[in-house]
C-alpha cells in the first residue's frame, strides 16, 4: 500500500483563480492524490468535523494550498482548522492521531519575492508569516515540510507556472516516496 496525500484547497473565487485551480487539478491527478475543494464542500462554513478527519486520519501528507490572504489563508481554511484539529483528537494529552504526518504548505501571492523580505514591502518572508501553521504541525506532532510559494501568481509567465507546477509534483511525489518508504510500504 502506498502513502497518500489529501490537498486542502481554500480558494473562495476558484472560477477566478489562474494559478490555484489549475495546480488542484494537476495534482488531483497524481497517484495517491485527493483534493477536497474546501469552498465547493463547505460553501455555509458548515465543515463536517468527522468526515474531515477521516480523510486527515487516512493521509499520510496533508497540503494546504491556498492563496495568501491578509498574510494568512482565506477564512474557511482557519475555520476549517479550528473546527477540525480538536483537542484530544489532534493535539493534547494521549492525542495522537497526526502524529508523524506531514504538513505542507502551498501558496500563491499576489505580490513579487522582493516584496516578501525584511526589506520589501510587506517586512517579512512568507515563511515567517506562515509560522502559526508551522506551530500548529508542531503541536499536533506533524512535520512541518519547508512551504512552496508561487509568487506574483497572476502574473507569471504559463512557463514559470507550469515550472511551479513541477516543482510541486515533485515535492509531493517525493514526500510520498519518503512516507511509503518510512511506514515499509511498497510505492
């Protein structure tokens, strides 16, 4: 049995999306790959706690892959999170359902790398603002996996996407590749 991986995808105007969806649906395609379109799920905000934590519970590698949002993710995501991840299930005493799995983190921005620094506009790196989810994987016993970004999504070249893209399978193949290998799997 190979590893798997679930892909949370939190983009609440996908129709809109350039870069996101079309990453989602490449993805999607990749052995051992599931996506839950979390806006087309949970339209109301009305996540199912116990459906969502079984897809958790049977992934080895959990993605979110949102675009970023006021320096965080769009707001079904936290939501999402903070109904999902319950004490005595994904953290707290004897609660070991995540521990060992892997947390990545998949983005797109809409401004340049430069912009993303202690001396760009926005002050600090993407990897300094994503530290609460690197706090949450940490709480929960997860590995937090370094984050992929896409930055200026909107308006990359479909080559720079398309390279994005790759690295993006990749990076998942070879977590799955690691996972199957760590649990004495066949890939």
């Amino acid at each position: 049995m190979s590893a798997t991986a679930v892909v949370l995808f939190a983009h609440p105007a996908e129709e809109a999306s350039r870069t996101g969806a079309m990453l989602a649906d490449k993805v999607e395609g990749m052995n051992g790959v599931s996506v839950r379109r979390l806006y087309d799920l949970y339209p109301d905000f009305d996540v199912h706690v116990e459906q969502e934590q079984a897809a958790w519970d049977a992934a080895d590698v959990i993605v979110l892959q949102h675009p970023f949002y006021w320096y965080s993710s769009p707001a079904l995501l936290k939501e999402y999170l903070d109904v999902v991840l319950e004490h005595g299930w994904a953290y707290g005493k004897g609660a070991r359902a995540l521990s060992g799995k892997s947390l990545l983190s998949v983005i797109t921005t809409g401004g340049s790398d430069a912009a993303y620094s202690a001396a760009g506009h926005n002050q600090f790196t993407v990897e300094e603002l994503l530290r609460p989810f690197e706090a949450t994987a940490h709480l929960c016993g997860m590995t937090y996996e370094p984050p992929l970004t896409l930055h200026n999504a909107n308006h990359v070249s479909d080559d720079m996407r398309a390279d994005f893209l790759g690295t993006y399978e990749r990076r998942l193949a070879s977590l799955l590749a690691a996972r199957s290998v760590e649990v004495g799997r066949v890939a």
